[in-house]
C-alpha cells in the first residue's frame, strides 16, 4: 500500500524565496536598542560579572531590566500580516494577549526573535520567506506558559523548523575567542533528531570542521555511544560531534534533565577548557556537570560568529532539521563567565517563575497531530488509513495533500468512558474516534456501547521515554498506544503478540503533541 511505502519520508518542500529580503529588512529596520545601566536581567548579570551579552533571545521576556522593544514577531496565515509581540512594561513579560488578539480565528507562526542586546543578531526562520532554505516558522501557540504568573508563549519547535542569524558586526565570538551562554529549555519536549542547539555555528550553513560551532545542544543523541540513562542531556555541540565532557568517551557526571524547564549552560575559554551544567529552571541551583579540558583536536577552536537556534550547523539551507525542542530564552556572552556569575543568572531564571500554562494539547476541543519520536520515524503521524480503517502512521509534511493532513489530525474530546481521560475523534471523519480491537488500533464509528467507549478511552501520561506523552489504555493499562511496522496497536512492555516486544516499545509508546495538520 502507497501510503506505507516509505517513499514518501524522502518527499521535500521546497518553496520560492522570494520573500527573504523583505522580511530580514523588517526586522533589522523594528530592532530596538536598549540601555544597560539597570542590574536585575539576565544581561545585566552577566555584564555586571565582565561578561557581557552580546546577543539575547526570548519568546517570554525581556533579559535587560530595561528593555523595552520587542521580543519576537508573529505571521498570521489568514492574510500573511506581520505583528511584532514587545513586553507588558519595561524589562517584564511578554504582552501575550497582543498575539492573541492579533492571531484570534486563524493560526499564527513565529518568524523571528529579535536580539535585545540591538546588535541586530535577530534569528529568524530558515526557510521560504524567512532566510531561505528548506524549513518553515514553527507555529506560535503551541505551548502557552506563564512567567511570574502573567501568561507568554514558547518557541515550540518541531522537525522543519529552525532559526539562524548572522551579523558580521555584531560581536559574537570568532576564533578562539572566549565565549559562554545559556538557554531555557524543557525536558518534555526534545528527541534524538540533529540537531537541537543554540549557540555559535558557521556563516555558511556546512559542517566546517572541529570547533566551527560552539553550541548548547540539548537532546536525547547518544553521539559517540556508551551514554547511561535516557536523557535529554546538556551537551557541547562543538561541530563533528556532541560532547557530554572532554572526549567521545561518556561524561559519568552527565544526569538526564527531565524537568518541564531546564536550565542549561555552556562556557568555552576557546583554547584550554570548557564547562556544561544544568538545573531544574524551577528551583534549585547549577549542577556541574563537566569542567575540564576541551577534546583533543578542538583546542583551539575555530567560531566563526553566526547564531544557530533548533538546528545543526550544517542545517537547513538545503536540507531539512531532524531536531525537536522547546526555547523559552537564552543568551551568549563575550568571555568566560565565572561560576558566582552562572550561580546568578540561575537565581534570576528562578525568581521569574516559569510554570506551565493552563492549556495542554490534550485540552477537550482541541485538535492535535500525534508525531512519532522514534528515530526512524520522526518525520511520520498517527493517522487513519483511506485504504481501510486500520490505523497507520506515514511521513506528512507541508507538501502532502489536504486528505492526508486531515487523516493525521485528532479532535480531543473527554474520554469516553472516562472524563479524565481522552478520546480522538478524526478531523475529517466525524463521529469516528480511535480505538483498539484486538489490541489493534482501528477508526470506527461510534456505536454508543459501553465497550466502545473503554476501547476508546485513553489517559495521556509522561512519555515513557522521557519526553512527550503516552497514551495509555484505559481497559488495559498496562498496554499504551504504539506503532510497530507503521501499524498502530495497544501494546505492552514484553509479551505473547509482535508488537510487545521490548525492543524500542519505550520510544514506540511515546508521541509528540505537534500543532494539528488541520
């Protein structure tokens, strides 16, 4: 059958460009400068420790106490406008209800983040219309939050989606140069795709060698092998590998960083040494987790100053990002900063109360595509199947028919046979929801019978390989949605039929809640 022919996980969108020059103009034309002279931002920590920022990023707040410009800029798809999202007050959270507004009754993606040191580093999406290349602007509502209680938006990114800037003026690192920097991020959304990074890549969009790229990466990527336990972890992506410590060998300190928000830190001296640590972004402070020399072969390094977000460095120009996870703000600084400054800027990540937003993906009313995490499969969804009435998962991207988007899309309801639970209803079939039959999982009318209502019942759990969710069963518990072979069943850790092998049921069991096709 066509439709799980894995032809079709080769299949690119590749779009006219037209649009990039007009759109990086806009954005170079709406940076705002901003003054250093207050001390409680992120920026002004570090500025404070000899370490300034030259370039800050954030979706959900301003990084100088200061700052007052804007944050990031959002594309409406009903019209193609453009509206830019600033800060409720001076050095404060980002004004939410201005995206809300501009985007109420169509979807809205976001197409840059502004740099708030006014160097003019903005990052925006590698893709048609933004600096060209082969990816797209991740959708802007996917994952509200609240920051000291006032509600913003993340910077959700699936794979497709990436960001890239470079300003040959505006200071970032080159060479050997000493350099640090830190991002929010979260261990429920991250996978093992390449790459998930933030930080200093090449100008010219190719792997050039050990140390063109001096990046936080933060993923489930056992580069070199060895690696104990199931990340995400902090890691240095140096370019030629990711690094949990000095050398291909696995960093035992290393600790997977499975909290909703995630601090994690990067710092290179450029010749000598190199430092990783991270922390819940919650509470609690920096955990060391490598200081010690660089890897052999990257001393010194070779930066070469353009900023990389959600993306490998040699992505995406022609090729297309593999990468899942979620930036909430970040920054680079020009030196090494010392470990009282790291400690501060930490308290400071703290005391501006991230928390998740009221809203889940799960939410009855919404709709939902569900997207594979495992590494063959990253670009495939969970979807109904035209040729009968199997479910099936197949790669769906941008380029694939309306039906197929449509297939791959769910309508969340309150489950059927339990409210706290969930049931999906197909978006293009109505009246027909997800449910398993001999452990199979099929689209089906409802009947209105008892047992439909439990076979179609499932309660979204943890994802059972440490990010994203799970579905559980909810008349067979101890089984959770799984595809094996493209097919899709309920299926347990170990056991009589194919489908329970313990073999990859962990990653299996675990989907992404990806904005909906449809």
């Amino acid at each position: 059958m066509v439709l799980r022919s894995r032809l079709d996980r080769v299949r690119r969108t590749l779009l006219a460009a037209s649009a990039v020059l007009a759109l990086v103009v806009g954005f170079a034309v709406e940076a705002t400068s901003v003054s250093h002279a207050a001390a409680s931002g992120v920026c002004d920590i570090y500025a404070s420790g000899g370490t300034p920022c030259v370039a800050a990023h954030s979706t959900t707040r301003a990084l100088f106490a200061s700052y007052n410009g804007p944050l990031y800029q959002v594309q409406r798809t009903s019209d193609s406008a453009l509206q830019n999202i600033g800060v409720i007050s001076a050095g404060g959270v980002a004004n939410a209800a201005t995206q809300d507004s501009f985007c109420a009754g169509t979807s809205c993606t976001i197409t840059g983040v502004y740099d708030q040191t006014g160097n003019g580093s903005t990052l925006v999406y590698q893709g048609p219309g933004g600096t060209g290349g082969a990816d797209a602007a991740a959708t802007a509502t996917t994952e509200p939050v609240t920051v000291g209680g006032h509600k913003a938006y993340a910077l959700y990114i699936n794979p497709g989606n990436s960001y890239f800037a470079y300003n040959s003026t505006a200071g970032v690192p080159t060479g050997s140069s000493p350099e640090g920097e830190y991002m929010v991020t979260s261990g429920t959304h991250a996978n093992n795709g390449c790459c998930f990074d933030y930080g200093n890549t090449e100008t010219d969009h190719h792997a050039d060698g050990n140390g063109a790229m001096d990046a936080i990466n933060f993923s489930t990527s056992c580069w070199f092998g060895g690696c104990s336990g199931t990340g995400p972890w902090v890691q240095a992506d140096l370019e030629d590998g990711l690094f949990t410590g000095g050398s291909t060998v696995w960093n035992p300190s290393q600790v997977s960083e499975t909290s909703h928000f995630v601090t994690a830190m990067l710092k290179n001296n450029g010749t000598t040494q190199m430092a990783l640590q991270g922390a819940n972004a919650q509470s609690g402070s920096l955990a060391k987790l490598y200081s010690g020399s660089l890897p052999t072969g990257y001393n010194p390094m070779r930066k070469q100053g353009a900023i990389i977000l959600g993306s490998g460095g040699d992505c995406c120009q022609t090729n297309h990002n593999d990468s899942a996870g979620t930036f909430y703000e970040g920054a680079m600084v020009k030196g090494y900063p010392s470990d009282a400054t790291d400690a501060a800027v930490q308290a400071n990540i703290v005391a501006a109360g991230y928390a998740a937003g009221t809203a889940t993906p799960f939410t009855p009313g919404a709709r939902v595509s569900l997207q594979a995490t495992t590494s063959c499969c990253i670009s495939d969804y969970l979807r109904h199947d035209d040729a009968d009435t199997k479910a099936v998962i197949s790669a769906i991207n941008s380029a694939s028919s309306a039906t197929d988007k449509a297939d791959a899309t769910w309508i969340v309801h309150a489950g059927l046979a339990d409210s706290n639970c969930i049931s999906l209803e197909s978006a293009n079939a109505s009246g027909n929801y997800l449910r398993h039959s001999s452990f199979e999982l099929y689209l089906n009318p409802n009947d209105g019978t008892s047992q439909f209502a439990v076979d179609a019942t499932f309660c979204p759990q943890p994802g059972n390989s440490g990010t994203g969710y799970s579905l559980q069963s909810f008349n067979y518990p101890a089984k959770y949605i799984r595809h094996y072979d493209f097919t899709a069943y309920v299926a347990s850790n170990g056991g009589t039929n194919n489908w329970d092998t313990t073999s990859l049921w962990a990653q299996d069991t675990t989907w992404l809640a990806a904005a909906p096709w449809n």
